[in-house]
C-alpha cells in the first residue's frame, strides 16, 4: 500500500505504534479531531516520537472501553 493512500485496511500491524490516520480510520473519526482532541486533552492518550504524534493500541482500546462504559460512544 502507498503512503499516498487515503484508506487504510484493517486489521493493522498492532504491535508497532500507530499514527494520527491510523487511529482515525480505526475510531471513524477524521484526523482534525484527533488533533483538537489532544489540544482540548481528550481522547486516546498521545505520545510524540520526535516531531510525530503516535498513539499505543493498548491505550487507544483502553480509552475506547472507558467511553463505551459511560454511554459516550454512539
């Protein structure tokens, strides 16, 4: 797959980390809101690797369940 695609398939290698457009196909959100989530501090927890932001599987599935667990997700 080129990194000009727009689309990613899942499942996707969760052993390494992800990146902002892996987690947005995977949440169904666009990347934007990713963003203005780590700005307002919510959403999954971010790292920054350099000048990267990459998010761990584990944290963004542990973020996701607290969501379900409140009734926030639709």
């Amino acid at each position: 797959m080129s990194k000009n695609s727009s689309h990613r398939h899942f499942p996707v290698e969760r052993d390494r980390l992800a990146t902002p457009a892996d987690i947005a196909a995977y949440l169904g959100v666009p990347v934007k809101t990713l963003y203005q989530w780590k700005y307002r501090g919510m959403g999954p927890k971010v790292h920054k690797v350099g000048r990267h932001l990459r998010y761990r599987w584990a944290e963004v599935d542990e973020w996701l369940a607290a969501q379900s667990a409140f009734g926030l997700m639709a």
